[in-house]
C-alpha cells in the first residue's frame, strides 16, 4: 500500500511539473512572439504558442485544456489588461487547438501524423482549416466587440491572427509530436558527424539566403537553396532531425527578414513576415512530408531485408542467413585462432507425422522444435533452418563436446515437451577448421555426420527387433 501511494504521489508531481512547464513555455514564448505585433499589441504573425498548445492535446490528450486556457488567459491579461475579452480570446485559442488535435486524431493518425507522407498532407490540411476558421474569427471578434479594436481593422486582425496560428502548429508541432515519441536509438559516429555538418550547412545557407552573408549574393534567387539542404536531414537523419532543421532555418529566416536582408523584405514589416513565413510553411510540409516517405521506405527496406534472410514459418535465420553466418565465424575464427562447432539437426519421423496427422500438425511439429532449439542456444549462437526438417546450430567458441551438451539439451527438451505427438532428432556435429574450411564443407561434414548417427539409430532398431524376434521364437518353441 506503501509503495502504491508513493507511486500516485510522483505521477501527481509529475502531473504538476507537466502543467506548469507548459503553462511557462506557452507565456514565454507568447510574449516572445508579440514583440512582432506590428497591427494590433495582442496579435502576431510569429506565434510559438499555437504549436505548443496543439502539440500538447495530441501528446497530453484533452486533459490538458485548462492549462492551455489559462496560460492564454495569463498572456493576454499581461499584454492587454484584465477586460473580458481576455477570456474570449483564450478561449477561441483554446478551441481551436482541441478542435485540431480532435481532427488529427480522427483523420490524420493522431501522435502518428508525421509518419507517412498522407497523414503528413492530411495535418497541414486541418491545420489551416482550423487556424483560419476558429482562433483568427473568435479572437478579432473579442477585439472588436470589447472595443479595443475596430471593426475596419477586423479583416487585417483576422489575417494576422489566422496565420500565425497557422504557421506556429505547422512548425512547432511536429516536433513536439516527433521528439515526445521518445526513441533511445545511438547514432554512430559516422551519422553523428553528418548531423554536424547538416548543421554548418543550414547555418551558412540560412545566413547566405537571410541575412545576407555574402553580400554579393543579394539580389539572386538563392532561396532555392533552402530545399536540397533540408532534404538532406529528411533522406538521411531521420523526422526528428528534419523538425529541427526546419525551426533552425525558419528562426534564420525570421532574424534576416526583420534586419532587411532577403528576398521576402517588402515595405512593411507584417508584408515580410507574410511572405517569409508562407515560404518556409509550404517548404516545411513538403520536407516533412518527404522526410516521411523517406522513412517508411528505410521501414519498409529493412522489413524487406529482414524476409529475406527470416524463414517464414519458424521466424529462424534461413539458408542465406546461415551461409552469411557461418562466413562470418570463419573469418572471426581465423583473427581469434579460436574453433567453432556447427551442429545439424534433422528431425526423425516428420514425413510420418505429416502422412497420418496432416501437414498443419507437420508444421506446428516443426515450430515446436524451432522453439525448443531457440530456447536452447546462447544469446551468442545462432539456430537456422536448413531447410525441410533439417536445421543448423552455429556455436562460436565451442568444441565437439560441447555441441554434444547442446544436443543433450535440446533431446532433453523435446522429451519434457507435454504437447503431441512426440519429438525426437537426430544430430550430427562438425568442428572449424578439423572437418573444413568453408561454410559448404562444414556443413557437409556435419551432414554426414548426422546421416551416420540416423544409419547408427536404425541399425540399433534392426537388432532390437531381431532379437525381440528371435526371443518370441524360442518362447514359442518352450
């Protein structure tokens, strides 16, 4: 009882800790954003906010909803004063984010949105539905009717408000939703020094199109560049890598605009953040879109890799992955100066199973001591079908004693097995480099190794049935 009120205490705090940092993240960068609000002091085409609140109720779930309405609450109170067109706003905020979260999950895989690249089409679709429908209208509405803006101003109000919710979840969102969905994956060294460089490369790309760095440069269409360097991260480092290139040359963008650098200043600085922002929205979900198909090509490759070397019945390493081994641990053997045993197994009476219970039974017959096999070996062995009712057990550093032990165990095994019918095997063993040199002559010595213990069996069974033949005889004779 103990324990389980302590462990309610932490998701409590937890909880709490949850709530509160997104309560902060979601005013900091509120006001971080309004400090570009050009056309009204609570309205900015910059804003953070959205995507933190959207991807909080596809992560967090719904619950979350008076964390968000309070910190919009706080926000605006803090911007515009304590009137109640406060509350309206949050709360048009609010609803906009749990509507889109609703429709994300409903339409567009929920958490899963940026893995494929339709529910990639799909999110920014809702995205923009909802940002131009929902925050935009219930936000100038609040503005307008509290008199705090006019309604000549409505349309300008609407447009701003509309877009920088717009441009927020689609730049900040799938990056909550991709790096929440945890991932402990160590990237080698090789990728970690490609990620480096896909760094340096987006910074001086970001100050060559942005900022203006070189300066001779100005006046070309180099914004182009922008697209082979964020589908670099997109084909080779992953979603989670592309979500944090895009926020890196999206904040690049940002900065050279509002300094007068780049090809999307205009006269105003709300024109340059419409033209910049809708730029780098558009590349946004064509990358990750891309960085999608990307991925679950490389899902789909490797999967289709893997059948190739997987038996499809017992799940076993098949012939190709056996040769593939056994290569290895020659090679392994030579640098080690260390023996290897490779044991073949074949299992006794398998075509009289399948003639008088069927071929289904045949086949659970052989899982049931791929199985047993499995369950057999070392982390370090690997267990193969050959192919039929023959399997190979490749034990690295093992002797012909001590593969004689494995095929102890696993005859053992099969013995203490209760399911029906009865399993029994036949094993022969081949030691590297004694019995060959090559991956086909180990396997052939260990062939007839294992053909010469079947021959031993069945001479065994000859010569008990004689005798029991000759003792029935002489019985009779008495």
């Amino acid at each position: 009882m103990r324990w389980f009120w302590k462990s309610a205490r932490r998701r409590v705090a937890r909880e709490q800790t949850i709530i509160a940092s997104l309560i902060v993240a979601y005013v900091l960068t509120g006001k971080l954003g309004l400090v570009l609000a050009y056309d009204h002091p609570a309205t900015s085409l910059v804003w953070p906010p959205a995507g933190i609140a959207l991807g909080a109720f596809v992560v967090l779930g719904y619950r979350v909803w008076p964390a968000v309405l309070a910190a919009a609450t706080i926000l605006y109170a803090m911007t515009i004063g304590a009137v109640p067109a406060v509350v309206a706003m949050a709360a048009g905020n609010t609803l906009e984010g749990v509507l889109t979260a609703y429709l994300i999950n409903r339409f567009a895989g929920g958490r899963n949105a940026i893995q494929n690249p339709g529910n990639a089409f799909r999110f920014a679709g809702l995205v923009i539905l909802a940002s131009m429908t929902i925050g935009g209208t219930i936000g100038a509405a609040s503005l307008a009717i509290s008199g705090l803006a006019s309604w000549m101003a409505y349309g300008k109000i609407w447009m701003t408000w509309s877009l920088g919710n717009m441009t927020g979840s689609l730049l900040l969102a799938p990056t909550i939703m991709l790096w929440s969905q945890g991932g402990n994956e160590r990237w080698p060294t090789a990728r970690t020094v490609e990620a480096v460089l896909v760094l340096l490369t987006i910074v001086f790309v970001g100050l060559a199109v942005f900022c203006g760095f070189p300066s001779e440069l100005r006046g070309y269409p180099i914004e182009f560049l922008c697209v082979p360097v964020l589908l670099w991260p997109a084909f080779r480092l992953g979603r989670r890598a592309t979500a944090v290139a895009i926020l890196l040359l999206t904040s690049l963008a940002l900065f050279g605009t509002l300094s007068g650098y780049g090809v999307f200043v205009r006269s105003t600085p709300t024109a340059s953040l419409i033209m910049v922002q809708s730029f780098m929205s558009i590349t946004a979900v064509m990358t990750m879109a891309l960085s999608a198909l990307a991925s679950e090509y490389s899902v789909a490759e490797a999967q289709l890799r893997e059948l190739v070397v997987t038996d499809p019945l017992t799940g076993l390493p098949n012939y190709r992955r056996l040769v593939e081994v056994l290569g290895n641990e020659i090679a392994r053997s030579n640098r080690n100066d260390e023996p290897f045993a490779v044991a073949f197994f074949d299992m006794d009476g398998l075509k009289r199973i399948n003639d008088e219970l069927g071929h289904l039974i045949g086949s659970r017959a052989v899982c049931r001591f791929a199985e047993t096999l499995r369950a057999s070996c070392r982390a370090t062995d690997t267990a193969a079908r050959y192919g039929g009712d023959e399997f190979v057990v490749i034990l690295p550093d093992t002797d012909e004693e001590g593969a004689r032990v494995v095929i102890q165990r696993v005859e053992e095994r099969l013995a203490e097995d209760p399911d029906k019918p009865e399993l029994a095997v036949s094993a022969g063993v081949a030691v590297y480099p004694r019995d060959g040199g090559t991956p086909t002559t180990l396997l052939s010595a260990a062939d007839r190794a294992l053909y010469a213990v079947k021959a031993s069996k069945a001479n065994a069974r000859r010569r008990g049935v004689v005798a029991l033949h000759e003792w029935s005889s002489a019985a009779g004779s008495r």
